[in-house]
C-alpha cells in the first residue's frame, strides 16, 4: 500500500472514531443547520428536546443547550490546550473554543411537567467549553 492509501485510511478511520465517541453528544447538543419546527422559531425549544428524547424518565431535562455549528468544527476545539471542567465528574479536562459559535440555550419553565415539557430559549453567540475523548467531544461543560 503506498504513502497516500495509508494516510487516506488513517484519516478515514480517526473521522470514524470522532463520530462514534460523539454520537451521543451530537444527538443531544449539535444542530446544524438550525432545525426547522413547526410553529415558529419561538416553538424550537420545546420541539428540538423531544425531538432529540432529551424528556424521559419522567422528567424535563432543566437546561440543554444546541450548538449551530458541525462535528469537526466542535471536534478541533479539542486540540487546544486543556483547562479544568466544571460540569463533570469524570472528565478530568475540557477545552476551551477558539472562537465564539453560535447556541441556542433551552431553559425550563418553572411547574413544567413531562410529557409536555415547555421551555423558553435564549439565542446567543458565545464561547463553549467542551470535554473530549480521544479527540471526540463527549461533554458541553457548564
């Protein structure tokens, strides 16, 4: 196999990897591009978390927060240098954004109850902190 095959396999099997470990955080915090949902954009909070079964258990989820940018842009931010999580008791280390993305905040209403959680959002853009394994963003730090 010559020099390019190898390198080609390489990379194809490192992208692999990230999308297997980021799986369950791109299902609970990647949209990109921003859903549509019906009945307005004032409506996305309560549709994107059932949408993406982040109400179970008998429970509304308080706060999630979508991030509008792709896998690989979140993933690279796992290349910089490493400061401590505040939102994880596993990870030992998250890593900053380079720059500022664009997120939607979801914060639950107060006395909301499953199954019909309701919630309010926040648009922003602001820097996030991610946890990561093997190159793989796992965790959005609070």
């Amino acid at each position: 196999m010559n020099l390019t095959w190898t390198l080609l396999f390489l990379f194809l099997l490192l992208e692999q990897t990230v999308f297997t470990l980021s799986l369950p955080f791109s299902r609970r915090h990647i949209d990109n591009p921003v859903s549509w949902v019906p009945g307005g954009h004032h409506r996305y909070c309560d549709v994107m978390m059932r949408r993406r079964w982040l109400i179970r258990g008998g429970k509304c989820k308080q706060i999630n927060t979508f991030i509008h940018e792709d896998l690989a842009t979140i993933a690279d931010f796992c290349r910089t240098p490493p400061v401590p999580c505040t939102g994880s008791r596993s990870l030992q280390s998250c890593h900053n954004s380079t720059r500022d993305v664009s997120v939607t905040d979801c914060f639950a209403r107060a006395g909301t109850r499953p199954p019909y959680c309701h919630y309010h959002k926040k648009d922003s853009t602001r820097p996030i902190r991610v946890g990561c394994e093997e190159g793989a963003p796992v965790h959005l730090d609070a």
